[in-house]
C-alpha cells in the first residue's frame, strides 16, 4: 500500500487521483453496459440467455428459479447458517421498522385540509449480487425494507455463475418471503428489470448493489426507472491513532479490499509507526489470503495509508472522498463521528468492524459509493416509499388564499391560472 503523507509537496495531486469518482466508470464499462441495455430491449429473454451463457458460464432453460428449484437448494443451508440469517434478519427488521414514517393532515388557520400520504412502491427488483462472492446479507438488506414498506410485488435477480446457486442465498430468500427469483446478472438483469422481457414484468424501481456492470446499468436505466443509489464496489476509510492493534486495521482494510479488484481501503492515521506496522500486515495477511482481489495491481492502485499530523486534519479529507463506510478506531470518537458530513455509515469505536455493519448490526449495508455519499444514502425503507400530496380549500379558504394566487399567475403571465381561480371567486 501507498504511504501519502500530507505534508508532502505533491500531495494534492496524489490524493486527487484517490478522490477519483471515476474509478469505476471506465469508458469501456459505460459502453458495453449500453450495448447490452440496448440490446435486452430490443431481444428480451433471448439477449439476456446470450450474455448469460457468455458472462456467467450458465446456459439457462428458462430465467425463472422454480418453487420445487428453490425449496430443494433452500433446504440444503445447514442448520448454523440458517439460525444465523434468521438472527441478522431480526436484527435488520428492527432497525428498518423504526424508519416507518407517519403521514400528515391538518387544516390550517383559514380552513385549508393539507396532506402527505407516504405509499408503497408496487413493484420493485432487487439486485443481489454473486458474481465473486455470494450474498445472501444483501438479499436480507434488500428484501427486508421492501417488505417492511409494503411493496407488493418484489422481484430478485442473481447471478447463478457455471450455473451454480449457493443454498445460502435461497434459504435467505425464504427467511425474506422472496419468491419471484430469476438467476441473471449483471447489466442484463438490470436491463430486464427496467425493459421486461418476455418472461419478466418490468418493476418500476431497482434497488440492490452490484460490480461497475450493475452500478452503470442502474445509471443507464434511471429515469425509465428509479433506483436507490449508486452502490458499486466497495470502500474503506479507517481513521485509526497508534493504540490500535495493526493487525486488526489490516483485517478491515482488506475485508473490503477482498469484494472487487476496484474496492478502496484507505487508512489515516497520526503515527508514521502505525502506519508501517499497518502496511506490512496487510502485505502478510495478503499472502496467505486465498482472495485474489486484494492481490491485484488495480486494487493497490486506489489503497493507501495517509499520515497526518493531527487526526483532526482526518475530517476534511474524509468528507472529500465521502467514502461507503468509515471507522473511527480512535478514544472519544463520537467527536469525530459528529463532524462527518459525507460518508455511507459510520462505525464508532475499537469494537466495532465494519463486517458487523456487513451482516447484522441492524442498518443497512447497501450504501452510496464512488462518491455518491456527497448526496445519497444507503437503502432505507424510504426508498421503497414516495408520497402524494392533498390539498382541500372550501368556498370561504379559497376566498382568503385565492387572490394572491391570481396576483401570481398574472406576474408569470398565465391568464389561465388566474381564470380558473378568479371564476370561483365570483
Ligand atoms: N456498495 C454496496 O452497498 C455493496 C454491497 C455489497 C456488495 N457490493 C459490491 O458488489 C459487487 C459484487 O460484484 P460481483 O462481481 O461479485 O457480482 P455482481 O453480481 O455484481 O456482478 C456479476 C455480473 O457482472 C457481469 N460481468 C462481469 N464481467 C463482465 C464483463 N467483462 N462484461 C460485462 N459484464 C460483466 C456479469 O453479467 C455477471 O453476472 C462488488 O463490487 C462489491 O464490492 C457493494
Ligand atoms: N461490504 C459490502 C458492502 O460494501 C457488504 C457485504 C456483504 N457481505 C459482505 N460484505
Ligand atoms: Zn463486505
């Protein structure tokens, strides 16, 4: 890993290139995402085999996972996993449920009725991913939301690569009550998620994380759709001072490392000490990983350990890079914690690493990433809501509030808007 220290002179100019928010966009994944997209919906089910067969080894029959498919691997999780998936489930229920919100209604001092009904989306597709790794948290993170929001209809995608499923991820489709699966990947799921296909109905938004595939065909297709946030490969900011153990910094560094060659570890610290410590365990911990990602040149590319003199320095450079998720392994972090301003979720403390976050702390591990934590944030059961607005005036509310609406629609010049309000007036 890089050392950058920020007294360095060219220090800018190194730490602009961690700051890239193009690290996932190459040009050649926006191109090839809307060659697919475009094809998808001109083909439908035929497109989708095709990049099936030659991305994911599957050469699918049919895109749809049958009950008796799904209930035969289901039952294959072993017994441990499944109570483990149920434990993270409640945990996960119990934070999403304190998110529901109330509408509103009250009639205001000239007799006025005004509301906010907050309602279900319909449908929706979740992305769960499984091109490297499988992820059953995420179908939790996913599922459990939705269903919390009340949406009707949620509709899976996964990748099934050489034709294979991990039993895990049916069973947590159980745990989840998630029934319409479908086992494609990548920007050809998200394709036909948006467009529909002959044998998939379009939903209506598309949630869930995924590769620099998936997070640019969730770009591409925004606007025939809604989508949650940009949730790509993952990323790390440790802000850890010289009491921690190094070891403990190198594990969470690579625990995000370890998802996607383009993954972003960056560690700041105020010890040169602690810093080389940190470096050459993560240069052990690296040999003896089985987990080729960590290895690869792109992934080094966009690590590194930044010195700062003082870790308040640590605030402004974070806030810059607003990265998916920070830990704060320093004493008193909740003074650092509150002068975040930009970052997906924040872990306070010594005790707390990010992998919890992963599986079942309770918030939601799908999380804005590529900077998007600038003006997003992770899937909440918000996301699976929007809301519709009422207003009810009577004959007299009308009389108090209607003739400055007129003064207004003359001063845009819209006699129309005037007319339809000044008519009722009479
Ligand atoms: N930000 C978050 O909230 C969050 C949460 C969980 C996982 N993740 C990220 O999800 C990602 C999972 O990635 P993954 O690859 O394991 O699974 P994935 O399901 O996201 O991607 C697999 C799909 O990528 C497509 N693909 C692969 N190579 C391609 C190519 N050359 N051309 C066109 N399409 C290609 C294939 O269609 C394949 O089905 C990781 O980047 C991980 O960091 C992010
Ligand atoms: N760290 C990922 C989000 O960036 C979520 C995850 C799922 N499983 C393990 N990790
Ligand atoms: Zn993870």
């Amino acid at each position: 890993m890089q050392l950058l220290q920020t007294t360095d002179k060219d220090f800018s100019v190194k730490f602009k290139t961690l700051v890239s928010d193009r690290r996932e966009v190459t040009v050649d994944v926006s191109g090839t995402v809307r060659e697919i997209l475009a094809d998808v919906k001109v083909r439908g089910d035929a497109a989708v085999k095709d990049y099936t067969s030659r991305f994911d080894r599957n050469n699918l029959q049919s895109l749809h996972l049958s009950e008796t498919f799904i209930a035969e691997h289901a039952t294959q999780c072993p017994a441990d996993v499944l109570a483990a998936l149920e434990f993270a489930a409640e945990r996960i229920v119990a934070f999403h449920e304190k998110q529901v919100p109330q509408d509103i209604g009250y009639t205001d001092a000239v007799g006025v009725k005004l509301g906010l009904n907050w309602i279900a989306l319909s449908q929706v597709g979740i992305y769960v991913p499984g091109g490297r790794a499988s992820y059953p948290s995420s179908l939790l993170m996913n599922a459990l939301p939705a269903k919390i929001a009340g949406v009707e209809r949620i509709v899976m995608t996964v990748p099934m690569p050489g034709g294979e499923i991990n039993p895990v991820v049916l069973a947590a489709a159980q745990v989840a009550g998630v029934t319409e699966i479908y086992g494609i990947g990548g920007a050809q799921a998200i394709a036909a998620l948006a467009y529909g296909t002959e044998s998939i109905a379009p939903v209506d938004k598309i949630v869930g994380p995924g590769n620099a595939y998936v997070a640019e065909a969730k770009r591409q297709v925004f606007g025939t759709v809604g989508i949650d946030s940009i949730a790509g490969p993952s990323e790390i900011l440790v802000v850890a001072d010289s009491q921690n153990n190094p070891d403990w910094i190198a594990w969470d560094l690579l625990s995000q490392a370890e998802h996607d060659p383009s993954a972003q570890s960056i560690l700041i610290t105020d010890s040169e000490i602690f810093a080389q410590q940190v470096i050459k365990a993560v240069e052990k911990i690296i040999a003896n990983l089985p987990t080729r990602e960590v290895a690869s040149a792109s992934w080094q590319n966009y690590a590194a350990v930044i010195l700062v003199s003082d870790l308040a320095e640590s605030i402004p450079l974070l806030n810059q890079l607003a990265p998916e998720h920070v830990e704060l392994c320093v004493d008193n972090p909740q003074l650092l914690a509150d002068q975040i301003k930009c970052a997906g979720s924040v872990f306070l403390g010594r005790y707390t690493p990010e992998a919890i976050g992963d599986y079942l702390g309770g918030p939601n591990h799908i999380l804005p990433t590529a900077r998007s934590a600038r003006f997003a944030s992770g899937l909440s059961v918000y996301d699976f809501l929007k809301r519709i607005t009422f207003l009810e005036c009577n004959q007299e509310s009308l009389q108090t509030i209607g003739k400055a609406a007129i003064t207004l629609a003359e001063a845009e010049g819209l006699p129309a808007h005037a007319g339809s309000v000044s008519v009722r007036l009479q």
